[in-house]
C-alpha cells in the first residue's frame, strides 16, 4: 500500500471504492463465468472494507443545535 493512501480514513474509502469499481468493471468484461463471479467478489470485498471504514471512522457531523444560525 502506498503512503499517500495509509493515513486517512477518507482516502482509504476513497481507495476500497475505486478498487470495488475497477473489478466491476472488469467483472463485466470477462467472458469465463469463473473468473467474472471472481472478481465480483473481489470487489464485494472491497465494498464491504469502505462500510467498515466508515463504521470504525465515523466523520464529525455537528449536532443541529451546535450548527451556526444563518
């Protein structure tokens, strides 16, 4: 894993979301069922390791009474 995608929590989601979208993509170039239903996998994994980024890291969203009155 490369540095520059170690250290935040939003661009290791940002990393497991793209990796989920090429082997997608790539599922549905591949003609052999085996190797398709593969890659689907592989990028179910990658989804469900986004979800628990987010379950473990949750980002700070302020509660509506401490947001600022405009």
């Amino acid at each position: 894993m490369s540095k520059d995608i170690r250290g935040s929590q939003m661009s290791m989601r940002y990393h497991y979301l793209t990796r989920a979208a090429e082997l997608q993509a790539r599922a549905r170039m591949e003609s052999n069922e085996m190797d398709r239903r593969e890659y689907e996998n592989l990028a179910r994994q990658f989804l469900r390791l986004a979800e628990q980024t987010d379950r473990n890291y949750p980002t700070y969203q302020p509660s509506p009474k401490l947001r600022r009155q405009s």
